[in-house]
C-alpha cells in the first residue's frame, strides 16, 4: 500500500469507522454470504432465520476483507458458495478485486491480476488464492 493511501485509510477510520462485524452460525453450512458495504443487510442477515443456514455472513473491504474470506474458507473447507449481495464501496471496488482474483488470481507481488481497485494487494498465501479459485463458487447477487 503506498504512504497516502495508508494515511488516508487510517484518516477515514477515525472520521468514518465502519465495523468489522460479521455472524456466523451453521458450521456445517457450504454457503458463506458477503454484503459488501451494507450494514442494514448484514443486520438483516444477522437477525433473521436464514443464519440457521449460512456458515457466516460479513462485510467486504478491498484488501483485508479479502485476505480474511481466504483464510476464513481454507479453515472451513467446507464452504463452496459465497453469495455476493449488497452495494459496493465506492472508490475501492472490492467487489470487483474479488471476482478478478476468482478469475485470474495475483502476480509475483500479490497485487490482484486486472483489478481496477486503488490498493490491490494480498497477504494470504498463493495456496490459499488457489484452493479459492478452484474450489468457491461466487454467485453474483450485487444491488
């Protein structure tokens, strides 16, 4: 991540912190759920019955958000699905870096291969990518 965007992140944190919450409830479900940037949605996730048949349901940022569902879907192997649902962050697009990094994975550096996003970079492992490139499917359910 460069020096401004840094700033500007942690800038953003104060003036506007948003969260980091997310619900999980049936180990034994193969569908995670990603709201995105909506919060009313994930509540409405959170409080409604339809937990009882997701394994999780949680937010997105572009890049630790992403490195967090690779780690948390190769912990539990047993997620195939991620619905994507609700309304993208405007300016960071990680929506998009999500579904590129499906596609085409990361370079040599971790930067995700053709993701318009300000700061695509990755710290999980390219093993990690892999298993989710080859074993997740992303159903587009954006708006």
């Amino acid at each position: 991540m460069n020096s401004l965007g840094e700033i500007i992140g942690e800038l953003c944190k104060v003036v506007l912190p948003i969260p980091e919450e997310f619900y999980h409830d049936n180990s034994d479900s193969t569908i995670a759920v990603c709201t995105l940037s909506s919060i009313d949605l994930l509540k409405i996730f959170a409080n409604s019955e339809i937990l009882n048949d997701i394994a999780i349901a949680g937010r997105l940022s572009e890049n630790k958000g992403i490195d967090s569902i690779i780690e948390y879907i190769n912990k539990n192997q047993k997620i195939n699905t991620i619905i994507v649902c609700g309304k993208e962050v405007c300016g960071h697009k990680s929506v998009h870096s999500l579904f590129q990094l499906h596609k085409n994975g990361v370079d040599k550096n971790n930067r995700i291969i053709n993701s318009s996003s300000p700061d695509p970079y990755l710290t999980v492992s390219k093993s990690n990518i892999t298993y989710f490139q080859n074993n997740i499917t992303l159903v587009n359910l954006i708006n």
